[in-house]
C-alpha cells in the first residue's frame, strides 16, 4: 500500500496509532462530481494548444466561450465543460502539457487519464488499489462487483461517499469503466489492458511523481 501513502501522506513521521490513521484517510474529502464530462480528448487538445498559444488561463477562457470553441448548446454548458476541462489541465505539469501536444492519440489519452486521476482521487485510489493490484495478480478482469466493494470500503471511511445515492453509484460506476475504455485501459469485455508507456513520457510522468505510474496496468512505481 505505499502507493496510496503517497498519494495521501505527503510526510515521513510515522502514524502512531489506529486513531490518527483514520484522520490522516479522512482528512481530505474526496470529490465524487468525477461524472461531470468524459475523457473529452478532442475539446482537452484544442483548450491545451490555446492555453500554449496565450499562456493565460482567464483569456484562454474568454476565447474558447465568446468563439464557442467548444461547440457547446448553450453558455453554461460551455462554461461548465471548459472549468472541467481547464480542472484537469491544470494538474500536469509544463512539461507534461508541452508533450501533450506532440503526442500522439494513445499517449494524450494516457496524458488525459493522468490529468483526471488527479483531479478526481477517489478514482486514484480505485485504479490503484483494484485495477493495479488485479493487475499484478495476472486477474485481468475488472466487474462492476470489484467496484462496488471498493466503494463501500471507502463509505467506511469517507461520510462523503456513504452519502451517494444508490442510483448515483450506479452511474458513476458505469461513467468510470467508460472513460477507462475511452483513455485505452480497459476493453469492451472488461478485460484489463496493460499500458506501455514511450521511454520519454514515463520519464516525465515518474519526474512529476513516481507514484502516478501505478495508474497504468502494467507500470512498476
């Protein structure tokens, strides 16, 4: 479980008792809005080569909504798909924003995952410490039954996810196992699918932090 201390911990004392180590998993909510837009990598590319071109988060923002760049129905739906996009963006570092856009497809969409797990940790702790540790079991199949127990071992812990809705779980589990499909780690059977990363965009991931690589099947940390 060093992976999740990682994520969660960003200390070296040593947890003392059961006691604090609940307060140490609970501290940080988790978000579970992680259902707000899927992968959305054609939309993440045009915000990411405007954001390179203007370097300004606000006018990047004033120019996708005024232009409609995004081909949204309606402003607040714009709005609200480029703060989500513009969210997760935000999470990769410059150099990893940089290869984002020479890249090619699987590799963004690697880059895109990346950016989500980020931004929505409860879907960190997920992939880590179910479909990784699958993974490693040579377990390649991933059910919703796998889902379900993680999520009500997390309502243990976290008053936020306890609170979610039977008819909400249901959808975001569906949601979640489509943008795995979408970002290339999971097949149309929900069989899971190992992840190679390029030598330089493995660097730059285990750069940022060494531990973000147990979010790709088949990556060691």
């Amino acid at each position: 479980m060093e992976v999740i201390q990682v994520s969660l911990v960003q200390s070296d004392r040593q947890v003392p008792d059961d006691s604090n180590r609940f307060l140490l998993m609970t501290a940080v909510p988790y978000s579970m809005s992680f259902t707000t837009a899927t992968l959305l990598s054609h939309e993440s590319i045009l915000v990411a080569e405007l954001f390179a071109a203007l370097g300004d988060w606000d006018e990047t923002r004033r120019r996708v909504l005024d232009d409609n760049l995004l081909q949204m129905r309606t402003s607040n739906a714009a709005k609200r798909i480029f703060s989500e996009i513009a969210s997760r963006l935000r999470q990769l570092t410059p150099e990893q924003m940089a290869y984002l856009l020479t890249a090619k497809r699987r590799e963004q969409n690697y880059l895109l995952w990346l950016a989500y797990c980020q931004r929505y940790r409860f879907v960190y702790d997920f992939v880590v410490e179910v479909v990784a540790q699958k993974f490693r079991r040579l377990d390649f199949t991933l059910t919703y039954d796998a889902y379900d127990i993680f999520f009500s071992d997390k309502a243990e812990w976290h008053p936020e996810v306890a609170r979610v809705a039977e008819a909400t779980r249901k959808k975001q589990r569906q949601f979640l196992f489509k943008i795995m499909r979408e970002a290339e780690l999971l097949s149309e059977a929900g069989q899971i699918t190992p992840v190679f990363l390029s030598p330089p965009l493995g660097r730059l991931i285990a750069a940022a932090n060494p531990a973000h690589l147990a979010i790709f099947p088949g990556q060691t940390v």
